[in-house]
C-alpha cells in the first residue's frame, strides 16, 4: 500500500512540474509582449516631444511676425483667413499631442510607482544587509534571489527553518498587495542528479520550487497568487567551472508581479491612436 502511495505522490509532482513549465513559458511570452510594448511606447514618446518642440517653435515665430506686422501698420490685415485657419490648426494639433504624451507619461508614471513602492516594501521588510538575500530590478520586473545555502540542505528541497523566516517576510509583502502573482523560479547546478524518486536536476528545480511556494502557503499567501517554475541548470549566472561559481548558480529568484494590465491597455490604445494619427 505505501508503495502505491509513494508512485501516486511521485505522478503527481512530475505532472506538477509539466504545469508549472507551462506557466513559466506563458509568462516569459507575456513579459516579453509588454516589454517590446513599452520599448515601442518609449520610441513613439521621443518622437512626440520632438514634434511637440518644434511645433511650438513655429507658432512663437509666427506670433512675433503677428506682433511686428502690427507694429508697421495697424490698419494692415496681417493674416489672411487662410493664414488664421493654419495658425490655429497647428494650436490644435499640439494641444491633441500633449494630451497624448500626457496620457502616456501617466502609463509609464503609474507602473514605475508601482515597481518603486514594491522594492521598497520588500527591502524594507526583508532586509538588505544579508549577503545571501538580493532584492532588485531587471526589466521592470521586482525579483527577490535568494542564495542555495540559506534555503536548502545539499541535494535537499526541504526548506530550512532559516529561509521560512526570510520567506515570511516575504509572504507578508505579498499578502499585503492581492493583485501581484509571486512566482518562484529555482535553478540547479549542472552536477548530474539523480536520487529517487526525483531523477535529475529539473525534478530538483521543479521540487524545490514547489517546496517554497508550499510554505508562501502556509503562511497565508492566495494559492491563485503563486506560480512554482524550475529551471534545472539550463539558465546558469557564472560558468560551472569552481566549486564557488556553482554555489551562484544554485539559487532561488521568487519573481513579484504586479498586475498593471490596465497601464499596458492604456499605452497600447494610445499607441494605436498616435499610428492613426488621432
């Protein structure tokens, strides 16, 4: 009967792993898509404020040749109808533009606040004086990575009583903002593994992910929220070449998402308007 259950637990947590694969590759292409998006959005914005300058720059020149014909002869009519009407079509045209620069600007401003405020509760909370704990930015996403050592035993995926503290905090940040998706993402060494029932470095991966996010859980975070992901040893931040620069590759990275979907619907509907020369 204990075997039985044994190979029923073992299904389960390889099935696991295939999900959570899944899950990690949609979000990657998720990431990727909002990024080129804001790349794009960037590009638009500096374009813009270069037509914006230069049209104010013709209307200046064109308001002093007003003031000065004026100056010559009262009596003179200085602008045609044909002349007025283009004067105040270029007005228009730069008060359209800086509406749309204005709303993009509040896109970008809202998710960099966003980014900035959960850096800040997280370092905050979780400390940043710890060696083996680093809270930072890549690409506008919050990643937390937490050293090997600090989380597990060799060739282990049980969590230390060490790291279920430093995750606590970790948890109470989270539980504090329901809208943000806490993934985390574990990465191996390339040393061979193989100790049943797990049989090499993505089960390794895989199983302690799932081991970290069990203990989220049990510390009250939304099970909706998270996402277990392993990366075995294919994703390495150092060549495997020391003993010292595999201790860097076996980490953990818990990766905080907010859900800013509505900043990216708005830049993309302002991107689609500014093509269309709305």
């Amino acid at each position: 009967m204990k075997k039985v259950l044994l190979l029923g637990v073992s299904s389960m947590i390889l099935l696991s792993s295939c999900v959570s694969k899944k899950l990690y590759t949609d979000l990657q292409a998720k990431q990727k898509e909002t990024q080129d998006l804001l790349n794009s959005a960037t590009v638009k914005l500096n374009a813009c404020l270069e037509d914006r300058a230069s049209a104010t720059a013709r209307v200046t020149a064109l308001e002093d040749q007003v003031a000065t014909l004026k100056n010559y002869n009262e009596n003179l009519q200085v602008l045609s109808a044909k002349g007025a009407s283009n004067v105040e079509k270029t007005l228009e045209s730069i008060k359209e533009k800086d509406l749309k620069i204005t709303r993009l600007q509040d896109a970008l401003t809202k998710k960099d606040s966003v980014t900035l405020a959960l850096v800040t509760s997280l370092k905050r909370e979780v400390g940043i004086n710890d060696p083996d704990i680093e809270v930072n930015v890549e690409k506008g996403v919050v990643f937390i990575s937490i050293a090997d050592k600090l989380l597990f035993q060799s060739g282990s995926y049980n969590v230390t009583s060490r790291a279920k503290e430093v995750l606590a905090k970790v948890a109470k940040v989270v539980n504090s903002k329901p809208d943000f998706e806490c993934m985390v993402e574990s990465h191996t060494d390339n040393v061979p593994y193989n100790k049943p029932p797990l049989l090499d470095n993505w089960d390794l991966s895989v199983k302690r992910a799932t081991s970290v996010v069990r203990v989220l859980e049990e510390l009250s975070v939304n099970p909706a929220q998270l996402i277990a992901a392993g990366r075995a040893d294919y994703v390495p931040l150092v060549d495997n070449n020391t003993a010292e620069n595999r201790a860097k590759n076996r980490r953990t990275r818990i990766v905080v998402l907010p859900k800013i979907d509505q900043f990216y619907d708005m830049i993309e509907k302002e991107m689609k308007n500014l093509e269309a020369g709305k």
